[in-house]
C-alpha cells in the first residue's frame, strides 16, 4: 500500500491531540450560496455541560474558554471570533437503505464553525440537536441526552480503536422534554457538537447530479481536493490527472480503510446509508450502534434493519455500494471508465487495511499481507466456533500469547509480538474495557435514575486508557 494518505492520518488521530491556537478558517463560504442555508439555533430554556472533551478542545485553541463562554458558544451558538456569522444546515440527498430520497439535509444540525489544527487540518464544529432548519420535515430537530450519551462512547471508543472517527466535543442538556416512538417518552434533550474532519458527503455529490449542476459539482470536488489533500492515484490509472478521477480514488481508499477499521474493531454502524457517508474517511453519526458481543456475520444493530442490509459482516459491501454512487454523480464530469477502475480498487484496499488493522490489534509484527490475511481469516474463524466477542479475542490473544490449538494458534506462533506490546498493566488485568449494549444501558440508567454520571466518567477513562495501551507503533 502507499504511503501518504492512511499512515498519517493514524497518527493524527491516535496519538494525544496537540495543542494549537485557535485559527479560524471558515473556508466553506467559497461555496456556501449553493451547499448550505443560513439557519438560527433553537433558544433552549436550560444549559447544563455534561461532557466536556478537553483533549480535542486543545487541538483547536479552544481549551481555555470557561464554561459561560463554552455555553455561549455550545448551546446559544455565539459565532466564535472570525467564523462563520452564522450557522449553516447543509444541502444534500442520499440513498437511504437503497432507496434514494431527494428531501433530506441537515434536519437537526449544522455547521457551526471551521478552524486549522496544529498539523493545518481543516476542522468541523457541527450540532445534532440543535433546532429545527428547511430539511427538518415533520421532526423536531432535538435530540436526547441519551443519544449524547450513547455518541460520546461510540467516538470515544473507536478513536481508542484506531478508527477514523469523529469526536464528541460537546453536550449541554437543555432541559427539554422530548418523545420519541423508540423510547420510554418523556425524555431528557441535549445538544451535541462533534468535532470533525468535513461534513461533506456522498450525498452532497448526488444532490448536484440530480439537481443538473456541473459547474457547482466541479467546485465541490476542487474544494474536496483542496480541503482534504491525498496523493494521486496509481501511475497506470486511466484519467489520473483529472480532478474527478483523482477525488475518486482518494474516497475509495478513505473508505475501504473505515470498511475495514469497523471490522477490526468489532463495530456496527447501522445506518450506512450514502447521507452518512464523510468523503473525508472519517466515521460519524452514531444512532443504532452496537459492538458485537461474539463474532456473528448476520449481527444488526437497527432494530428496523430488517433485511439485515447493514449487518456486521456486509458493511464494507454496503460502502462499496455507497461508493458506486459517489462514481454515478461524478460521471458529470468524468467518463465511466477511470472511475469505474477506481471503483474495483476498494476489493483489495479493503483486505490490505484489515489485515494490518487485526495484526495490529493483536500486538503483532506483520509478517507481509499474505501471511497477515492467512492469519485473520482463521482468526474469524476462531471466533466465531468458540463464540468470542473480538473485544476478548484480541485481549486474550494480545502479542501471540494463549495459542489455541487450531489452524489459528498453528499461525499465530509464527509471529512476534511488537515492542512493548504487553508492557502496559492493562493486559494483565482481567478483560479490556467493552461497550455491549447491557452495559451502555446501565451507564445511561444511572443517569437517568439517580443522576450519577460517575459510570460514564470512569468509563471513558477507562477507554482513553485503552487507547494509550494499544498504542500507534504498527499503525503509522
């Protein structure tokens, strides 16, 4: 694989944030007029923070604000300093669960801010939550504090899991009380702001194909190039030096890679539909999910997913899918055949990122991806005859230790772990920290019925510490 794109990203992404000053950018006004509506925030009657993520704060200048200023700026959405004057809910349209539907958008969020990291990464502060805007349709635009909740462990988790992920920055309960069909109703309301790489989507692209605009679409993808800078495709690629040609390579391998870090990581999305599809590789919008509590291919996360389109063991096909879609708008600018090539190379992309992702989450020194795919072929096959959650596999078998007698121990004895690959007392303990659903229902439980917030507290902790212990070694 080349080097360039994946590797860094990692590092940015795993490694403890780093400290920068607050550099606004609010580079999205290049195209605003035609991707965005002005809306206003929803005035809410309490402000109480509930989560605070300082870690990424600091990466955006913006640890040092005290907590009237945070609320000024996180729950009444006072412009920062420099930013954009006012929020802005996000056009788009998305195939959701295969079926294409031209009336959605931003319906209860929006971007609130952009700003440049340390490394000079463009940055996204948007809200789920929020208040209603032109795509709200029928709902309300809020959301509840449990979905906060659940969001703050889903990112949290996944970062600590090497994934791509967005984070949770922000949640402020606003003192609403919400129904919801899906749910014991009333509940409580918050607002959330996820710090992200992007918010543009598939579906923005299929929006300006349905919509017959080639010029906006050729901007897009010049502000995709720009915003979110990756190498050229191959040498041999056919249309290599076109514009669309080379967003489409770039998304396809971002993409295979998110395939293969929710594999990795045990996770469930449960709602990949083309809407929630980031062009920038970065995983975000965290409603249904679940992580596997024992290898099982069929497992669902969405209670309405009935035909099972997004389970476990489909989702790199569903996003192969999504990226079809994403090859369909940009015929407006490009022919079939370079993108259509672009396209076929997720197959191996996506083996290749999960063949490192799983050497790398057992501890191991790859011994080349031939070896490595051997070897994590018969570890799902491991699993899923004992009946192991990953979360325990990878504990259990963290640098080669505790070979089982199969196929899988066979192979596993020909590798060594990485340096310092058990040093941490992390791995001496009993079992890693887990998020199966019984134990989210229980940190939510004591929230929401004697106000202790001390399980989440220790719970993200505990994850943080996870992710120091796993560490970046085989990652960059």
């Amino acid at each position: 694989m080349r080097a360039g794109l994946l590797a860094p990203t990692y590092r940015r992404m795993r490694d403890e944030p780093q400290a920068s000053d607050y550099q606004a950018d609010p580079a999205i006004l290049r195209i605003a007029s035609w991707i965005a509506d002005p809306v206003a925030p929803a005035p809410f009657p309490e402000t109480t923070i509930r989560f605070r993520n300082q870690r990424w704060a600091r990466a955006v200048g913006l640890d040092g604000l005290d907590d009237a200023a945070w609320v000024g700026h996180f729950a009444r959405f006072a412009p920062l300093p420099g930013n954009l004057p006012q929020p802005l809910a996000l056009r788009y349209h998305g195939h959701q669960f295969r079926v294409y539907n031209h009336e959605i958008g931003d319906g209860r969020g929006f971007l609130f801010a952009q700003m440049r990291d340390a490394d000079g990464r463009l940055l996204d502060l948007g809200t789920k939550g929020s208040g209603q805007t032109p795509w709200s349709r029928q709902g309300d635009g809020r959301l509840t504090l449990k979905g906060a909740v659940r969001e703050v462990l889903a990112t949290e988790m996944l970062e600590a899991l090497g994934v791509n992920t967005s984070k949770s920055f922000s949640v402020i309960e606003t003192g609403e009380s919400l129904w919801r069909g899906d749910e014991p109703s009333p509940t409580r309301s918050a607002v959330l702001v996820r710090l992200s790489h992007g918010h543009i989507r598939i579906g923005s692209f299929q929006r300006l194909l349905a919509l017959g605009l080639p010029d906006e679409m050729a901007q897009l993808v010049d502000y995709c190039l720009a915003t979110y800078p990756g190498p050229l495709p191959p040498a041999d690629a056919p249309g290599r030096g076109e514009p669309a040609v080379i967003l489409m390579h770039q998304i396809v391998e971002r993409l295979a890679d998110m395939a293969a870090s929710y594999m990795a990581a045990g996770f469930v999305h449960g709602v990949l539909n083309t809407d929630n599809m980031n062009i920038s590789g970065e995983s975000f919008d965290y409603g249904p999910w679940r992580w596997l509590p024992r290898w099982d291919p069929a497992f669902t996360a969405a209670y309405f997913d009935h035909s099972g389109l997004y389970a476990f063991a489909r989702q790199p096909e569903a996003i192969h899918w999504n990226c079809g879609q994403l090859a369909v708008a940009l015929r407006q600018l490009a022919e079939a055949p370079p993108l259509i090539a672009a396209l076929e190379r997720f197959g191996e992309l996506y083996q290749r990122a999960l063949a490192r992702r799983m050497v790398w989450r057992l501890g191991l020194v790859s011994r080349g991806y031939e070896a490595d795919f051997a070897l994590i072929t018969e570890a799902e096959r491991h699993m899923r005859a004992a009946g192991l959650s990953p979360d325990s596999f990878f504990f259990t078998h963290r640098g080669g230790r505790a070979a089982p007698g199969d196929a899988f121990g066979t192979l596993l004895a020909d590798y060594q772990p990485l340096s310092g690959a058990l040093d941490h007392p992390l791995w001496q303990e009993s079992g890693p920290p887990t998020l199966v659903i019984e134990g989210v229902e229980r940190i939510w439980s004591a929230i929401d019925q004697a106000e202790d917030w001390g399980a989440l507290d220790e719970k993200v902790a505990a994850i943080r510490r996870m992710g120091q212990a796993l560490g970046v070694a085989a990652m960059t």
